[in-house]
C-alpha cells in the first residue's frame, strides 16, 4: 500500500510539473539571479563558438594564401638565381674574351625533305 502511495506521488509531482504547477512565481522570485546567470552564461558559449568558427574559418583561408605566397615566393627565387647564374656567365665570357654571345632563340633543326 506505501508503494502505491509513492508512486502516486511521483506521477503527481511529474505531471504538475508537465503542467507547470510546480513552478510557482515564488519560484521565479527566489531564482531570478541564477535563471539569468544562466541564461547569460548560454549566450557567451554560444557567443563564444561562433567566435571561434569564425575564426578557424579565417586561419584555413590565411593557411591557403600563405601556401601561395610561399609557391610564388619559390618560383620568384628560381627565376632570380637563373639570371643570376646568367649573368655571372656572360661576366666570365667578358673577362675571358671568347667572343661567346647568348642566343635569344634556341638552335634550329634543319631537315632534309627528300630523306622522307
């Protein structure tokens, strides 16, 4: 017979609370600072996880135009060498007087036609 009791008394308290009698304005009254405590906490952490989507949505497009200034900073210093290398031989032509000239063009490959 006390079970029953008990069990009645639980399906009271749970259905006043489904129906919101349980929560009276006393309630609210008590609890006021800590319900917007809590309601202030909510939104910093969802202030705070658009933050940091924002974020980390920022570092990837930083992390992409980082790659492609380093790419073009690599090619930059290839074509740099090559004059480099470039000049620093027709310097040495110069100074050894070989009468060596750099051609624009590369060579030519002539064929014979009637070797077909």
């Amino acid at each position: 017979m006390a079970e029953k009791s008990k069990i009645k008394q639980k399906r009271g308290w749970m259905s006043e609370l489904r129906y919101g009698r349980s929560l009276s304005i006393d309630f609210f009254k008590a609890n006021a600072w800590l319900m917007l405590l809590f309601v202030v906490a909510i939104l910093a952490l969802i202030g705070l996880r658009y933050k940091t989507k924002t974020k980390m949505a920022e570092i990837k497009q930083l992390t992409v135009e980082l790659q492609r200034a380093e790419s073009h900073k690599l090619q930059e210093k290839s074509l740099y060498m090559s004059l480099i290398r470039e000049s620093e031989m027709v310097k040495m032509v110069r100074e050894k007087n070989l009468n060596l000239e750099f051609q624009e063009q590369p060579p030519f490959e002539l064929t014979d036609d009637e070797t077909k």
